[in-house]
C-alpha cells in the first residue's frame, strides 16, 4: 500500500506547548484515527499539515509531493472538515458554497445538491442558524463534492449527538469503499474508532505514542483482571498501567503471554481502543 | 479564483452597502455646501471616499477576525497571497465605485459640485492607497481590533478637522503650488504611479505577514 502522507520530524514550539519530532505516515485506503486527549496536539498537527499552522521544521508529503512546493495541486485532493467550521456565519450556505466551490478544479455540483438533499438542509439558510450537526453535515458535504482522495477531520464528532455520530461513521465507511480513497480524522471519543477505524495514532503532549493497525493493537494488548495477591515487583512491570482497588487489581499489558505464566487465575479480555490510549498516557 | 475571494468581500459587506450608497450620494453635497471652496473636487471627494471604504473595509475585517472564514479558504486551493491580493482588488473597485456615484452626482446635483479631473482623481488614489498601505499590512500583523482604534482617529482627524484647516489657510490667504517639471501627461500620470508602486509594496508586506501567520 502506498504512504498517501507522511510526515517527518515535524517540530513546532509555541512556547507553552512544543511538537516534538513527529513521525508518522497514512496508507492508502485505510481510515487512520488520531486519537489523544484534549491538548495532545492533535489539531495542531492537522493544521501543520494543511499549512494553517507554519511548522518550525519537518516535511510534510501528500501523494509523494512536498505540500510547500505543490500547495494548490495537493489541495485540490484533499477535502477538510474542521471542528470549528471556520464558516462565515452571515452568508447562507448557498453563498458559502459559491465561494469554496471555484477554488477547486473537480467541484461536482450534483455531488454536492445530492448530499445536501440527502441530509435535508436548505441552501438558503444561515449558517449561524444550523445546529452542530447540520454545520457538520454540511461540512462534509463541501469536503466530498469536489472528488478528493483524502479526507481530512479535525473533531468531527465533537458535540454530536449518538445518532448524527453514527451518520458520519456511515458516510466515512462509504466514501472509503471507492478505491484510492482515505480518511484520517482525530478525536478524543474512542467508541467512534472501534467501529471505523483501520489505523490508530495516538499523541500525548505533541508527541506520537503508538501507531499501528487496530486489530493488531487490540491482539497484542490485553485488559487483565485479578486478585491483588498475584501483584509483586516483578509482574507489575508486565503492566503499561495499572489500577490497584481493594479487592483486586485491573491492568493494560502487551505481554500477554508472560502474564499468563506469571499470574494464575487472571482474567485477560479484549481491551477497548480507550483502556489502551488511558494506559498509554498514564491515567488510571 | 481572485474574482471569488473579491465577491466573498462584498457578500461580507453587503448588510452596510445600502446604507453607504446613500452616503456616497450625500456626501458630496454636504462637503460642497461645508466647504464652500474650490478643491478641484478633492475635498468633496476624497474625505466621504475615505470614509466609506474605511467602514466597509472595517465591517469586512471585523467579519473575517469574528468569523476566521479564511483558515477554512486557506485549507482550499486558495493561496495567502490570493486572499491578501483579493482585498486590495477589493478596496479599488470601492474606489472606483465611489467615483462613478461622484461624477454622476456633479452632473445631476445642481449645487454646483466640483468635478473631478484625472490629477484630483490621482491624488485622492494616492492618499487612499497610501491610507491602507499602511494600515493593511498593520491589520495583518496585529489584527483588526487593534488597527479599528488607529484607523478611526485618522479618519475622524481628515474629516473633520481638514476642512476647518482649509478655511483658515483660506481665510489667511496661504496656498500650496507644487509644480513637477514635466508635461500635463506626465504629472496626471505621476499619482497613479505612485500608488501604484506604494500599494504593491503594500501588498508585498502583507503577502509576506500573512504566509507567516498561524491560523
């Protein structure tokens, strides 16, 4: 599969909060969720690689090309939703729409009619007047009427509702059916990637934890539950985190194996993508 | 491309441009009737242009600074620099709008406002650009809020305090005569030059402020 991004050693220091080498890549075809808490960067590095936020250092590569050099052709592929919409919220949608659709060379108007008719907003409503989820929807909507390849979003669920949620999980697991297609999106709720995502990337603090395949991460890493008397010096350290009650203790491991010879009547379940990110930046 | 990022300042200002349509048509008559002195036009010009671009300029910026419509234009195939370019493309069509609404005012107003000739029309495109030359890149360095306090007293400082100095130099009998040694061709032309060199420095400063500011 082909790198469709790559990003290396990308720095950014604001002062207060610093991007540290950041390293990572998407495939092609894959949804890759970005995952991290409420500051871990996530949106800063979304904004680095879009060229709204002007790196100190590092290369950024879209479809093998450096963005710098090929800003206009590159963005022409690349469809963006942001969490804050970032629209002008006295125009109607129509007007917006009229003003983003000539900057890109494949805009496809039927594309575009038909998804705002399939999520039913008017076009000649407000965009102060929509709610989160119809500002979303109609995000969407401009981010997928133009034939892009890469999909792009910063906090889509952020603020929805369960039902709107699971809408756009839909609309992500069509878009990625078409060939050549992918999707990165970050966010903080874990429960949106357990049902779409290929690919996780998880950053603490402007740094990249993990990166690596769903299904792999959620084999190889184990949520394991027992009795407190099986804990001592060593078989603590068999634990990425570690959560001691007083009835018993509940852990994240990726030695699964080493736990099951070690620690006798252990429980040791499939953990959910959450229990991994809380153990991979030191919470409880 | 640029047409769009033109027609996005219009639809950002259009809630005021009724409103300053009538003051393009009124203005003039009352700088005409306040003055009541020759400037070649300039005075009954100039001032109400100044004005109606610093308010529709402004209500445009206040727009962008509330609404940051342009970080989701600059994840577009739009550039910084044809954002930056749109606005000053923006502020000379108004200039030259205002113009139009001028000279059809002195020939159907009967009060007898002075028309104006391609060197007045030069020097107020000069001191117009000169105004945002130096204040866009300003507003793109610092922001909006901060340039609306400085812009403001500027203009409140031309519009109401130049005509009373107009009327004591007059009433002192002191006038100005600068001559440029060249033909009439070459003197109506040395304005338009002149702003055309200071505004493309202009909007070279603030293509170079913005590609380097985080949105």
């Amino acid at each position: 599969m082909n790198n469709i991004l790559e990003v290396n050693a990308l720095k950014k220091d604001f002062g207060t909060f610093r991007i540290d080498n950041v390293n990572f890549s998407l495939q092609e075809g894959c949804i890759t969720g970005f995952i991290g808490i409420n500051g871990a960067g996530k949106t800063t590095i979304i904004k680095s690689i879009l060229g709204l936020v002007i790196k100190d250092s590092g290369s950024i590569k879209l479809f093998g090309k450096e963005i710098d050099k090929n800003e206009r052709e590159l963005k022409n592929r690349i469809g963006v939703v942001l969490d804050e919409g970032y629209f002008y919220e006295n125009m109607t949608m129509s007007e917006m729409k009229s003003i983003i659709a000539t900057a890109y060379s494949k805009w496809d108007e039927s594309v575009f009619k038909s998804y705002i008719e399939s999520f039913k907003l008017k076009l000649n409503q407000k965009i102060s007047t929509l709610s989160k989820g119809m500002r979303m929807k109609y995000g969407i909507a401009l981010a997928l009427s133009h034939h892009a390849d890469l999909l792009i979003m910063d906090e889509p669920t952020s603020g929805l509702d369960p039902l709107v949620r699971s809408e756009l999980m839909d609309i992500i697991l069509d878009f990625i059916k078409e060939y050549g297609k992918s999707v990165f999106f970050s966010t903080h709720i874990t429960s949106d990637l357990d049902k779409v995502a290929d690919v996780l990337i998880l950053i603490d603090k402007g740094k990249i934890m993990l990166s690596e395949e769903k299904d792999i991460l959620l084999d190889t890493h184990g949520l394991v539950k027992g009795d407190k008397n099986v804990l001592n010096d060593h078989t603590r350290k068999l634990f990425l985190s570690l959560n001691e009650t007083e009835y018993g203790f509940e852990g994240i491991t990726k030695q699964k194996t080493s736990v099951r010879e070690q620690m006798n009547g252990v429980l040791i379940e499939r953990p959910t993508i959450e229990n991994i990110m809380l153990a991979y930046i030191g919470a409880k | 491309m640029l047409f769009s990022l033109v027609k996005k300042d219009f639809i950002l200002g259009k809630n005021y441009l009724l409103i300053l349509l009538v003051f393009a048509v009124v203005g003039p008559i009352y700088m005409t009737t306040a003055i009541n002195f020759s400037s070649g036009g300039f005075l009954n010009f100039f001032p109400i242009a100044l004005l109606i671009e610093f308010m529709l300029i402004g209500t445009v910026s206040m727009a962008e600074d509330k609404y940051r419509g342009s970080t989701l234009l600059c994840t577009t195939p739009y550039t910084r620099n044809s954002l930056v370019k749109a606005r000053y493309i923006f502020i000379l069509i108004i200039f030259f709008c205002n113009y139009i609404i001028y000279t059809i005012m002195t020939f159907v107003v009967p009060i007898g406002i002075d028309k104006l000739d391609v060197f007045t029309l030069g020097i107020s495109l000069l001191f117009l650009i000169v105004f945002f030359g130096i204040s866009m890149p300003i507003e793109y360095r610092f922001g909006y809020e901060k340039m609306k306090y400085i812009s403001l007293c500027i203009i409140m400082l031309f519009f109401f305090v130049v005509p009373n100095i107009v009327k004591w130099l007059i009433s002192n009998n002191i006038r100005f005569k600068i001559s440029i040694p060249f033909s009439p061709i070459i003197q109506n032309l040395f304005p338009y030059v002149l702003a055309l060199v200071i505004g493309l420095i202009s909007m070279s400063l603030s293509i170079g402020i913005y590609s380097k500011k985080n949105l």
